[in-house]
C-alpha cells in the first residue's frame, strides 16, 4: 500500500516543478522605530551610508561577495579599493563590488530619484544600516515549492552635523520566486535588486511618502525627462 502511496506522489511533484509560477514581491514591511522630526521628513538628502553586516548574516553575505569579486575577475576589472568619498563607479559595476561599498551607492541612486537632492535643500543625514539578514531563493525549491529572497536590516538616521541619532526604522524586503516562470523573471544582479527596493522602502519613510506618492512622484519625473528630450531634440533641429 505504501508503495502506491509514493508512487502517486510523483506525478504530484513533476506538476509542481512544471506549473509556471511567478515571482511575487510577498513582503515589503516597514517599521518606524523611532519617528523623524517632522521638520527631517522630505527635507533632506543622504550624505554618508554606513553598512554592517551582523553575525546572523555574514556566513550568507560571504557566498555573495565571492560571487561578486569573481564577476569582477571575470570582467577584468582591477580589485576594488575603498577610497573615502570615492566617486561611483558607473552602475553596471555595482554587481561586482563588495556589499558594503555596493549600498551605499544604490542608497544615494535611489533616494535622489525620490528628490532627496542637496539642490532640493534639507538637511544632510546619514544613515547606519545593519544587516541583519540575507538569503537567497532555493532554485530546486522554488521549483516545487517556492522559495524566496531576503533583505533585512535597521537603519539609524543620523544628524551629519553633530552624529546624533534623530530616527530609525527597520525594512524586511522578501521576494517569493516559484515555478521555472518565477525563476526566469528573478533573472540575475539579485543582491543589487534587493538592496535597490531596501533603497525605496527608506525612502518612502525619508519622504513620509505612500505608494500613491511615489507613483506621482514617478510620473512627474518621466513628464519632466519627456519635456527636457523634446527641448533638446527642438534645439538640435533648429541647429
């Protein structure tokens, strides 16, 4: 009887693995600690981002950077060197460098897409983020079950000026991938992904902005990107 038992199991796996799962955003949760002062909040701009991994996540964090340093072989870059306020590299160079000088670079992209820009005005803060989890999903597993990547961590807003801690909050960001469908839309830079919406859940609280917000905020940017090509494709034509 057991062995009827197992053997109808099978077909039962073999649909799973073929089912045409997606990847789904399954959590993006935002926990405000401690709230910015209402004269901080959309009146500022990320100066310095500070990156620690915690214990809990440095065995996972050290396959990703080995998988990093030999994306940078590969690419036949020179090694990466931490140089203080060193310029970014350009983006399609994130993937292959370490972690901690990777954020906070993405931290800067994203939160000046949201208009936290010095020009805007506002006050300079800093940011100190932990780590505290990272995982990537399982590819046997999601294509049976599901499986998921991870990014999670505290950020502490600093004062740039004077170092004092004015806020904090915590970002959990987890991406549930199934199915051979779900593991093809995952597709690759998933480390980058992952720091890029821990990136947009910070801006939202930096912002005090909704996801209805940033959806304004988002449209407004692309009719001001369409405007400036017009203008300059006019001003070429008159040329």
């Amino acid at each position: 009887m057991k062995k009827y038992v197992l053997a109808a199991g099978f077909p039962a796996l073999i649909f799973a693995a073929c089912v045409p799962f997606t990847s789904t955003a399954l959590a993006k949760q935002r926990t405000v600690i401690e709230q910015l002062p209402p004269e901080i909040v959309d009146k500022n701009y990320v100066d310095q981002v500070e990156v620690i991994v915690a214990d809990t996540a440095r065995e996972k964090m050290a396959k990703l950077e080995e998988k990093a340093a030999e994306k940078r072989a590969e690419a036949k870059l020179a090694a990466w060197t931490q140089v203080a306020d060193s310029a970014a590299p350009p983006a399609e160079e994130y993937a292959t460098i370490p972690f901690t000088a990777m954020m906070p670079f993405v931290m800067r992209d994203v939160t000046r897409k949201w208009g936290l820009t010095p020009e805007r005005g506002g006050s300079a803060v800093n940011l100190r983020i932990t780590i505290e989890n990272v995982k990537t999903a399982n590819a046997g597993m999601a294509l049976l079950i599901g499986s998921s990547d991870e990014l999670s961590g505290e950020v502490v807003v600093l004062d740039s000026a004077t170092q004092q801690q004015i806020g904090n909050f915590y970002v959990q960001v987890i991406n549930s991938h199934g199915g051979i469908a779900g593991l093809a839309m995952r597709g690759g830079g998933i480390r980058e992904k992952l720091v890029e919406e821990f990136a947009l859940e910070s801006s939202r609280i930096l912002t005090g902005s909704t996801k209805k917000d940033w959806k304004k905020r988002v449209k407004a940017d692309r009719k001001a990107a369409e405007e400036e090509a017009k203008s300059s494709s006019t001003t070429v034509s008159a040329i």
